[in-house]
C-alpha cells in the first residue's frame, strides 16, 4: 500500500509541472476558444460581423499598449504611466492639428517617446524602482496633460477622422495597424540581438552586466518603445471617438495590459516574453467583458472574474517558475 501511494505522488509530482506549463504556453488559446464557443452557442447575433468589427475596434487599443508593456515587463519592470501617455497624446494631437493631422501625430508620439526616455532614465541610470518612477509619472503627465486640454475638444480634421474610421477590406485601419505592430514586436523579441538582451536582463540583470550587455541602453530603449506605443494608442483612440478627452482617456488602461501580458503568460519576473499570447490575453478579457454585459451581468461580475483569473495565471508561472 505505501509503494502504491509513494507510485501515485510520483506520478502526480511528474503530472503536476507539465499542466502548469502547458496552462501557461497555452491556456489563454484555450480560454479564448471556449468563450467564443459559448458566445457562438448562447449569445444572440454573436456572429454578425458588426460585433466582430466592434469588439476588434475596441480591444485595439489595449493590444497595442500591451505590446509595449510586454518588453517593460520582460526586463522585470513595470510601466504605470501608459495610460497618461495616451492622454498627453489626444491632447498634443488636438493643440497641433492646425499643422495637419500627420505633423500632430508626429508630435503626439514624440511626446510619448520622452515619457518613456525619462522613465527609462529614472530606471536604468539614477536607479529608481520601476513602479515608483512610473507611478510618478502617471500622476504628473496626466495632469499636464489636462492642463494643455482641461475639457473634451471634438475637431473635424477628415485625415485624423479617416485613421480612425475607414477600413480596407472590410477591416478598421486601427486594427490592421495593430496587426502590424504585433509582427514587429514578434520579429524584434524572437530574431534580433535587442530582443534576446531583453529577455537575458530579465532573467538575471547582474549577470548580464557583468557579461557586457548595454543593460541601461537596452532598458531606456524599452521604457522608449512602450511610451511610444501608448501615445499611438491615445492617438488611434483619439481618432476614433473623433474628440480629445484627456480627463478620461487612458484611465486604467494600464491594468488592462498588465492583465494581458500575466494571463498571457509573460512572468512578472522577467526573463521571457509571449507577444502573441499577450495579444489573445487582451482578446480574452475584452470578449469576457462582452460576454457578460451581453447577458445582462454588471460589470462587477466582469471585474470579480478578471481578478480570478489573472490570479490562476500568476500562480501557474510562479509553479512553473519554481519547478
């Protein structure tokens, strides 16, 4: 009997690891698969392509600021002030429409490319805790960024109105632009040199200095690449709704592309990044989100089982972290 037991626990300490690891290369295909079954089976009109076109459209902006959050996240960081940055840009991209909406844009991710540098430079070179500088900065550009625009500004630029409305093919621009954002950081993390000293200061900072790595280059670089991406957001966003509201656009944001990239299994420890499943994790949480407001369920409940979840995939990668 204590040699079928020992057998048994065995078995299940073998088991045990390979579920871990395969809930995290790929559980979140499998969650996104089983809610869309649901919606197919239970919601009406579920497969009508406006739904399809709408849930797309409003998950884009949360893809694309994820993508960045993904690299900041694979150098053990974190990047609080994302959702600020969009709002400076929807508030840059208004002030500097009279130059045409192209130069505006221009000047919108720029700003968002300084956000970033001067968190990147609080992080690499004076040496300041990724959430505090951040976190510092998420209060101060938002606030400048009401102070440029302290209301809603609706604008009827035709070039500005297009980038967030027209289509090819029967796809929104926004969305082809954050398919394309997707292969670039794809091809950036998995077959270039800066992708991999991402992911070796990840995994270990100290012995990547010691080895030679541009380790401060390479983190104020991502800090960059992440402020620029949320500004593009904001100004994607901005475009859309037609008007600049940085009261209110960006706000929380940032959660949702941290919620993205853990469920996607990207590790709050560094050391690996999952571009594509950081992309179906904000998949996942905009078609829950979809789901229960289409059944009638308050956003409460959409928040209660956000938090479950995001729970289920940290512990799943610290499991696997610790094996």
């Amino acid at each position: 009997m204590a040699e079928l037991t020992q057998q048994r626990a065995g078995r299940v300490a073998v088991l045990k690891p390979r579920v871990f690891a395969w809930v995290q290369d790929y559980g979140v295909y499998a969650a996104v698969l089983a809610l869309l079954l649901f919606n197919v089976l239970f919601t009406p009109h579920f497969l009508d392509a406006s739904n399809f076109r709408t849930q797309l459209v409003q998950v884009t902006p949360i893809v694309i600021v994820s993508l960045g959050m993904a690299l900041v996240i694979g150098t053990q960081g974190i990047d609080l002030s994302v959702g600020s940055v969009m709002a400076l840009a929807a508030a840059l991209v208004v002030l500097y429409l009279g130059y045409g909406w192209l130069p505006a844009l221009v000047v919108a991710v720029i700003g968002g490319a300084v956000v970033g540098a001067a968190g990147g430079a609080l992080v690499a070179y004076v040496g300041v805790q990724p959430i505090v500088a951040t976190l510092a900065l998420l209060v101060g550009v938002r606030g400048l960024a009401n102070v440029l625009v302290p209301q809603l500004v609706e604008f009827r630029s035709p070039g500005l109105i297009a980038l967030g409305s027209s289509s090819v093919a029967g796809i929104p621009v926004i969305v082809l632009i954050a398919a394309a954002l997707t292969l670039i950081v794809l091809f950036v993390v998995r077959r270039t040199t800066f992708g991999r000293q991402v992911v070796a200061i990840g995994g270990n900072r100290q012995a990547s200095e010691l080895s030679g790595l541009p380790v401060k280059r390479v983190l104020l670089t991502v800090y960059v690449i992440s402020g620029l991406l949320a500004a593009l957001a904001g100004v994607l966003a901005t475009a859309r709704l037609q008007a600049s509201d940085p009261t209110s656009l960006g706000m929380f944001i940032e959660l949702s592309a941290i919620t993205a990239v853990v469920v996607g299994g990207t590790p709050l420890t560094g050391g690996r990044i999952r571009v594509l499943s950081t992309v179906m994790g904000a998949l996942l949480m905009q078609l829950l989100a979809a789901t229960l407001i289409k059944h009638n369920l308050p956003q409460s409940w959409t928040q209660m089982v956000q938090a479950v979840i995001i729970l289920a995939a940290v512990y799943a990668t610290r499991e696997r972290g610790t094996r």
